[in-house]
C-alpha cells in the first residue's frame, strides 16, 4: 500500500487533502536543505562543547540537599555557556518557565530608580506582570519600563530607540525580544539581532543588552550571546531541552552579570554554589544534544505549514521560504471557526490526549481567552507539536514544535480535516 492510500484509510483523511499536502512537500523540501545545513553546524558546537568540558557518566548523577560540590549541575552550565558562546551559565530546573528565567534576570540586574527600555514593544502578555501591575512586579520596586512601538513592517525602530535611551540616563538594561509571541510579525534573527546590537553598543557602551532567546535557540548558526548580547534567556522545554528536558530554564551570558543574577535566583552571596537536584541531569544533557536535530525537525514542519496554508488563500507568517528567526508559523484565518478547527485539528494528532477536544478558557496571564492544542509528553512543551492563539482579530493560530516532522506532517492533515477542507 503507497503512503497517501495508507495514511487515508488509517486515519480517515481524504486521500485528495493527503496528495495536496505531499505536492506541497515537494515544493517545500529545497528549503529543508537549508534547515539541515543549519542543524549540522549547530549539532557540531554543541559536540564541541560537551568534549571541550570532558562530560562524563558521572555528571548525570543526583544530588540531595545544599548541592554542594554538584558536578553535574556545574558542568551543564559550562556546557550551555560555551555552546552559546557565552562566559557563565545558569542551567537549572528550578527556573520553572522562559519567563521566569527571564524575571529572574531582570531582578538581578535592575535596581531601584532603574529603567527597562524594550527595542522591540511591549514583551508576550505573561512577562507584562512581571513589569507592572502585579504584586511583586518591578515597578514596585521602583523600576519602570518603557519601550519603542516596532515599525509597521514589524522591524526594530533603532533610530526612535538612541534618541529616546539619549534622554533618559536611568535606562540600565536594553531590552529585546527574539520570538514574536502574539504579534504578526516577523522573528528576529541572530543577525537581525546583531546588527541592532551593534548599533546600541557603539552609542551606549554602559548599557546592558538582554535578549528573551524563547522559541530562538539553534534556529540561526549562532546565539544572540555570540553577536554582543550581554544576556539571554530561554525554557528547557523549548528549543534548548530537545523535547527531553523535563523542566526548566536557563540564564547565559557575562560572569559579572550571572553572578549578579544568581544573588537573586538563590541568595546574596551564595549564588550558584548550591542547588540540588534529586532526579539527576541525564535529560538535561540528552535533550541539550538532541536539540538542533530537533529544532531542525520543527522547522521542516512549520515550514510545511506555511505552504499548505499559503496554498488554500490563507496568509502565512513567516512565508514557507523566508529566513527564521524562532520556530512559531503564524496562519492567519479572519474568523473563530476555521482557527478553532485548526487547533482542534492539531490536537487531535497528538501521541498524547489526541482524544481531547481543546476549547477557549482564561488562561492565567492573558487577557483574551486562549485555545490551545498542547498533546504533549512534557506538560506545555512548545517544542513539541503545539498550536494555540488568543481568540481574537485577525484569529491567528501560532503553530510551533514538533519532535519528528513526520508528526507536524500528520498534524497538519488532521488540521485540514478538521477545518472541513475540500479541494
């Protein structure tokens, strides 16, 4: 039995919309080649990097209690920093989220009378309340936030950015955003990113530049920490867990501004000296080495999606054939029903729950309700087959993941159905 006879008679799909989507794979796969180039360089550093630091059997070993004098925590550390081309590292899974690696970092480089000025608007609505408005946020502590609206193409506004950082000498940290969260717009790259970091480190040499690295990492040859970052930030259970990791985030960049942070993620003066984990590292380091295969995977999906999508009259952002910067596909759909039929579609070729029919609900830290096809084996892993959007104009659906392309393929058929598709 050919593929397109199989996949129609076992899992339902007609066999019409399975042709479409392998023609559409044909015309997609030259920029599949690109992905791999990409992935191989990556797989290399990352190769480089765990020999460079002699990783051992022993560093996948548990700890309990303080953690002191924890190899394995200590060595996929350096392992992170010098795969991202970064001086220090924290790797930890106590960093629960990207957004708590990310409010982490903040805290422990602002201070009272600070100003937080983001080149790229306002952060993804979850990191909003770490700004302002929540308890605990950094304006309570006197820290305010202010920022530069992107251009209408989506592009960063660097002329606007110096003249206003030129006025206010409070701004200490210079913020940008690589991923597009739920904004049409483009993901930066590394080069995008490194072109606007060079700009800001030329006017202002004093500042410190941090980039929420979310949804980023081994999507370009090189991390923003190797074109002029100060700072990144990102989850274990995106990009850099390789659908392995469990938990957890990870902090990279300067020594002097890690030790800063880790006064904060632990406690002043001990830092990164303690921190136990009970479970052991052996996921952290596999998900680690496995991540630009599998960031390369995503790609291939997304990609897929893109020209599907484009196909059938619907707008797709990025376009199957532009550069990357992160692996999320946006579609747009103009209305609630065929967004919802998407997402339900994408759940239901889950290996996880593809039993479960998704629907809208407040989800905490937004303010629209969200639907979210999220079938994963890692709870709420996005580098992992996933879709979601906030029911909203224009109804985007944000596409993203996928351990193995074979299952974005797959996620992408049962989308068409359950949208109703007919060619």
């Amino acid at each position: 039995m050919d593929m397109i006879s199989y996949i129609s008679k076992h899992f339902r799909i007609d066999p019409q919309l399975v042709e479409f989507v392998f023609e559409c794979e044909k015309e997609v796969a030259p920029i599949f080649k690109l992905f791999q180039e990409t992935a191989q360089v990556n797989q290399f550093r990352v190769i480089e990097a765990f020999q460079k630091n002699s990783v051992s059997a022993r560093h996948f070993y548990a700890s309990t209690g303080y953690g002191y004098g924890d190899e394995g925590r200590e060595k996929l550390c350096r392992v992170f920093a010098d795969a991202f081309g970064a001086e220090d590292a924290i790797v930890s899974p106590m960093l629960m989220s990207g957004t708590h690696a990310i409010s982490t970092a903040l805290f422990g480089l602002l201070r009272p009378g600070d100003t937080l000025y983001s080149l790229t608007g306002k952060p993804y609505d979850t990191l909003l309340s770490t700004l302002y408005g929540a308890s605990g946020s950094l304006e309570e502590y006197g820290i305010r936030f202010n920022c530069a609206p992107l251009e209408s193409n989506g592009m960063i506004d660097i002329d606007t950015s110096v003249a206003e950082i030129k006025k206010d000498p409070s701004v200490k940290v210079v913020y940008l955003q690589r991923s597009t969260g739920y904004e049409i717009r483009p993901a930066f790259t590394t080069e995008d990113l490194g072109r606007v970091i060079s700009v800001i480190r030329s006017e202002f040499p004093d500042k410190t530049i941090m980039v929420d690295n979310c949804y980023g990492e081994f999507v370009c040859t090189e991390e923003p920490t190797a074109v002029g970052a100060d700072i990144i930030a990102g989850s274990l259970i995106k990009n850099p867990g390789g659908g392995i990791a469990p938990t957890g985030g990870y902090i990279a960049g300067k020594s002097s501004l890690i030790e800063k942070i880790a006064g904060r993620f632990s406690a002043p003066g001990i830092g990164t000296e303690i921190g136990s984990y009970a479970f052991g590292y052996q996921q952290y380091y596999q998900g680690f080495f496995m991540a630009p295969h599998t960031v390369c995977q995503a790609l291939q999906g997304v990609a897929l999606a893109a020209r599907v999508f484009e196909q059938l009259g619907y707008q797709a952002k990025p376009s199957y054939d532009a550069v990357r910067g992160d692996i999320t596909q946006s579609i747009i759909f103009g209305s609630e029903e065929p967004m919802t039929g998407f997402i339900r579609g994408i759940q239901r070729s889950s290996a996880i729950d593809g039993h479960v029919v998704p629907y809208a609900w407040d989800m905490p830290g937004y303010d629209d309700k969200v639907i979210m096809a999220a079938g994963t084996f890692v709870q709420g892993a996005s580098v992992e087959l996933t879709a979601d959007g906030p029911i909203r104009e224009p109804y985007a659906a944000y596409l993203q993941g996928a351990l193995t392309y074979e299952h974005a393929k797959l996620g992408i058929l049962y989308a068409l159905d359950s949208m109703g598709v007919t060619l």
